[in-house]
C-alpha cells in the first residue's frame, strides 16, 4: 500500500504540472488570437507636399465674335430657302424670300394715287394761274387768289405723300428678298418653307467672319476669379490636343436665370485648326488660393457631421481622425485647403471601419516580420 501510494504522488504531481502549463499555453494562444483580431491591415498613401493652386477649368463652345440672327423687314409666308446649314455666304447673296404678290399689289396702287395726285397738281397750277390773271385785271379779289394758291399748295403736298408712299412700297417689295450683310458661315436656320413670319424674326444665323472666342458658364463662386484681359489657357479636345493662349472678353454682368451661371467670353488667336462649334476647356488657376493637396475620394469619412480623414501614426501603428477643410471635387480625388501635412499617412480606404487609437498593420509589415523570423531560425 505504501509503494503504491508513493508511486502515485510523483506521478499525480506531474500531471497537474502538465494541466497548469496547458492552461497557460492556450491562455497566450487565446491572448495572440484576440490581438491579431484587433490588428487591421490597411491601405495608405503618403502625402509628398503641399499640392499645387486651385485650378478653374471649365467646357466651352467656339463661337464667332459676331453672330447676325438676321429676319425680314415685312411680314410673310416664306416661299424660298436658298441656303443650308455649313453654307459659305458673301455680302449680298439671296438666302431666302417670302411671297412678294401683296407688296407688288402695294406697289400698283402707290404708282395710281401719284399719277391722279400729280393730274390734280397741273389741274390746280391752272386755277393758280388763272386767278392771278383775273386779279391782275382787276377782275377778282385777293381772296380768291389766295385760295387759288391755297389748293394748288395741298396738291403739291399730295403728291409729294404719293411719290414718298411709292417708294416705301417699292421697299417693302425689295425686303421680301433676304440678304446677307456679311461674308460668314450659315449656322442656323430658324425658320422653313411655308412658315409665316413677323416682322425682325430670326430665320436664319450667319457666324461672321473674323475672330473666334470661346463661351464658358462659371458659377457664381468663382465668377470673381475672370477679368476682362485676363490670360487663359484654350484647350481643344481634337486628335492633336491643340493648346492656345486666350485672353478674357467679356465678363457677363448678370447670371442666367435658370443656370444661375455666369458668362464668360475668351478671345483666340487666328488659327486655322479652331472651327466653329468645337468643344474647348478653359484653364487657369485662381488668384490668391492656397496650394491644395489631392487626396482619393475614397480617403474621405464623416465625423459628428465634418469631414475627416484617418491619419497613421507611425510610431505606434495606430489611426487618429484629423478634420479637414475642402476645396472642391475634381474626378474620384478630392482636393484639401487644410489639415494635411508633408509625410503624413492617411488611410486610402476602409475608413468605415476605423476607429480612435485602432492598431493597424501598415503595408509591407508582414513581409518584414517574416524576413526576421527566418533569421532567426537560420541561427
């Protein structure tokens, strides 16, 4: 009984040994295992400096400098269209024509009221003439010369309305023919064949010839930022990407009432590749602003209603919400006035998931700690 017992209690010790070290054992495990359920890896790019200006770029159209939205001088029913959009038009040319048949007929009978208002002028200089016979002789009175004189004045006057109501019926029969003023390209037509127009409606649109510019809507916040004189940057979207220095025109002094936009007129220099109609960007960059620093859209968060980004600190591996004042959006980046710094990693997604003082693990930290558990096992 007493060998029995005395082998027991040395075994019995070790067991218990072995339990208590098991326990420990799978306290460190179950202690790693919830530490590398807190470590998050992370994606973070590196700021390398303070950005560059604010930059305004804007889509625009070529127009020309002069644009004549020409119309008829009488009203009609249009008979004839003479040219087509992307014509070629010089001063002079017949572009379109309206029933002329009424202001013909205007012009027969203005022709008819001159010629009985000028039989009535020979028939009234002959009872001129002979009441200053007859007062000369003594044979009437002064008044009657006087109304002699009197008529034959109101007839002068008559046919002086005829002849001048002749010459605006003839007028109005030229007007029927639509002309152009100035040599440039057709770019609209307004108005067709059959079509009964007003007096001054535009029917058809000649793009003068001579300087181009280009038209650009800016909204109200950076409106201040164009000048009349103003150098800008023209880019055109065509195969050789063509670049032009402009200057600003003109500055609209009031906003468009549904856009609520600006517009802003951009002088070119001649170039024959720039044609009329081609879409153009206007480039500049603010006056005064401060570098920005660009920043993916993704990087972005909101905090208790700002906007933030979560900064890495390097030394304890940990993240930390930083505030920060935007500028504008420019594509999937974003652009920061401040709250950023040279050197500092900011986290580039994932940033739901991020909390005050949360431990991450950077980019490249799993390769480095597995480069020093193979020296260690090679010594």
């Amino acid at each position: 009984m007493s060998l029995t017992r005395a082998f027991n209690r040395p075994f019995v010790a070790r067991f218990l040994v072995l339990i208590a070290l098991g326990a420990v054992l799978s306290g460190c495990s179950e202690e790693k295992a919830e530490t590398k359920e807190i470590v998050r890896p992370v994606k973070v790019f590196e700021i390398n400096g303070t950005g560059e200006s604010r930059r305004l770029d804007y889509a625009g159209v070529v127009r020309a400098r002069t644009e004549m939205n020409l119309g008829f001088r009488v009203t009609g029913k249009i008979t004839e269209r003479l040219v087509n959009i992307g014509d070629r038009v010089k001063p002079g040319d017949l572009l379109a024509r309206i029933d002329p048949t009424d202001y013909q007929l205007n012009v027969k009978s203005a022709e008819a009221n001159l010629f009985a208002a000028e039989k009535q002028v020979q028939t009234t200089s002959l009872m001129k003439e002979r009441a200053e016979q007859l007062f000369n002789k003594s044979f009437s009175s002064k008044a009657e010369l006087d109304q002699a004189n009197l008529v034959y004045d109101q007839a002068v006057s008559s046919r002086d309305a005829a002849a001048s109501a002749l010459s605006q019926a003839k007028n109005q029969v030229a007007y029927t023919d639509l002309k152009s003023d100035q040599s440039g390209i057709v770019t609209a037509i307004n108005a067709d064949i059959g079509q009964v127009v007003g007096t001054g409606t535009p029917v058809i649109t000649v793009a003068v010839d001579g300087e181009k510019e280009i038209e650009v809507a800016v909204p109200e916040l950076d409106i201040g930022e164009f000048k009349p004189g103003d150098a800008v940057k023209a880019r055109f979207w065509s195969k050789d990407m063509l670049t032009l220095d402009g200057h600003v025109r003109e500055v609209s002094g009031s906003a468009a009432r549904q856009s609520r936009t600006f517009s802003v007129r951009v002088s070119l220099p001649n170039d024959p590749r720039v044609l009329l109609g081609m879409t153009a960007a206007v480039d500049t960059i603010a006056a005064n602003s401060e570098p920005l620093v660009s920043i993916p859209l993704s990087a972005l968060a909101k905090k208790d209603g700002n906007d933030i980004v979560w900064v890495v600190d390097r030394g304890a591996s940990t993240v930390h919400s930083r505030p920060v004042r935007l500028a504008d959006f420019a594509g999937d980046q974003v652009r920061v006035a401040e709250g950023l710094q040279t050197g500092d990693l900011v986290v580039a997604a994932g940033t739901q998931f991020m909390v005050e003082d949360l431990e991450v693990k950077l980019p490249g930290a799993e390769q480095q700690s597995a480069r020093v558990e193979t020296r260690e096992i090679v010594r």
